[in-house]
C-alpha cells in the first residue's frame, strides 16, 4: 500500500535496559500515513505473538490512522510472562505515541488472545488492580499507566486460564470420540502431578486459579466505549465467547458486530477496517 510511512520503534523497558547486542526489550512497528502526524493512533499486543506487521496495520493507516504493532519482552516467551511486567511494557507504547507520535486519541486493539492483555491494561490504567505473583516484587511503573479512549476486541478469547480449560485434553486418543481416554495422561488427575515446579511464571498467564488474565475482571472496569467484533467462522473463538465478552464490558456505549470470516480474517480486513474506521469516526 503507497503512502504508508513504517517506523521501527525501540525502547526500553521500565523494568530492564537493552541487551548487551545492543536491542531494546520494546519493539514494534509504527505504520501512518505520509504527511501530518494522525490524531488518533491504534495500539495491539500480544502476550507473546509478534504483533508489529500486524495485518491491520496498514489497513488503518491508509484509513489516516496510526497503528503501532507493539512487542513487549515476553514476545515468543511466554513460558515466562508476567502480566504486571507486560503492563508497563504496553504502558511504554502509550506513552511513545501521546508524547512522540502526537497522537491525542489511543485506540486500544485487543486482537486474539490479546483481547484479554488489553483489556487487563486499561482495567490496571483506571481502575489498578493486578497484584505481582507470588514471590515478586511490585512494579511501581504500572500504578500510573496512561489509559486509552477507545476499546475494540477483534476475534478475542475470553482469555488464556479460559482457553487453555476449554481446549486442552491430552488424554483423548480419538478426536471423534471424546469419551477415549488413557488415563496415564489426564491432566486434571492430580496422581499425574503437574507438569511444572511451583510458583512457575507459566501459572501467571494460564492459571485457572491464579492468573489474572482472564477478561471478565478487567471487562468489568471497562468503561470508554467499546467495540466488540466477532468473526462466525473463527476455528477456536466462538459465538458464547465474544458474547460473553461484550456482557462483561461496563461500557455503557457498546456495540457488537459479526462478519463471516475465519480468526484471521483473511477474506475481510478491508471491510473489518471500514467498520473500525466508521466507528471511531462515530466517536
């Protein structure tokens, strides 16, 4: 797409510095129109999924958005995610683009399984609320995090400890009968014993009991106006998830919307990107 400005951005995190080769923790791509700098900037992250080509950034910024595609340290790490560290690490995106880019307006894009890390962030921003995990210390940089003005969740789960729940059976040995069982491998028998040592950061983001990455929380301090947008055809998030998802909002200004495409959206992007351009605008 012509007329697209890319801009590699670096920068440290509130938690540690660059590595000895020289990289910054906080990656990520700034995708804008060429010309003035736009006033309204979209933000998306990942809890560990590379999201600076993100394939609704340029899509956007044809539209005069700007849309940082943004990576905290635990892109490709997420056996070792902390979600009050991954906060601050967004909370250095937000910052860059109200006091760099000159964006006065932060649309926060929660995509995937990062509808849930989003909503955390805006949840901590208003409202804070996310506790270190057991054994570590406070994150001071978390307590002023710089809130976003708008909310969209695109083909988002309703968040990790409830997907992995939902999903995850390695003791069904024929995937057409799920009542096929070795028993040798139920991950719920506790004769098994977890596969993992105590206190693990994996807990941090896939915990049923302790993570505190589940949306619905975080939903619940959500009160900017919000976008909720399903796709009937995606392979792993569904109809009951983006409901639920839309329910747990406090917005009272929220919409939900369906498009007939996979998780992926590779038939609609043009389309999906009218519909989050026209809403905005709206607002």
């Amino acid at each position: 797409m012509s007329g697209i400005v890319r801009e590699f951005v670096g920068l440290p995190s509130p938690l540690t510095g660059r590595a000895g080769a020289g990289g910054h923790p906080c990656q990520g791509v700034y995708h804008r129109p060429a010309g003035n700098p736009p006033r309204t900037a979209f933000i998306a992250t990942h809890y560990n999924v590379d999201f600076s080509e993100h394939y609704l950034a340029e899509h956007l910024a044809t539209r005069g958005y700007g849309f940082l595609g943004w990576n905290t340290r635990f892109r490709g790490n997420e056996a070792h995610f902390l979600l009050d560290h991954a906060l601050a690490e967004i909370g250095t995106g937000v910052r860059w683009l109200r006091e760099h880019a000159g964006a006065e307006r932060i649309v926060l894009l929660g995509n995937s399984g990062g509808g849930s890390l989003m909503a955390a962030y805006q949840s901590q921003a208003v409202e804070p609320n996310v506790t270190p995990v057991a054994g570590m210390r406070p994150v001071s940089a978390i307590e002023d995090l710089p809130a976003g003005d708008l909310f969209i969740a695109l083909a988002a789960h309703s968040g990790r400890p409830e997907v992995l729940t939902a999903w995850m059976d390695p003791s069904v040995t024929d995937e057409t009968d799920p009542l096929s069982a070795d028993p040798a491998l139920d991950p719920f028998n506790p004769e098994n014993g977890p596969p993992y040592d105590a206190l693990r950061t994996w807990l941090s983001m896939w915990s049923l009991r302790t993570s505190q990455c589940a949306a619905a929380p975080h939903l619940a301090r959500i009160t900017a106006p919000s976008l909720v947008v399903h796709a009937t055809a995606d392979e792993c998030v569904y109809d009951s998830d983006a409901r639920a998802v839309f329910d747990a909002l406090a917005s009272s200004d929220k919409t939900l919307d369906f498009i007939k495409d996979t998780h992926y959206l590779p038939r609609s992007r043009a389309w999906v990107a009218d519909l989050m351009d026209a809403w905005v605008r709206d607002h």
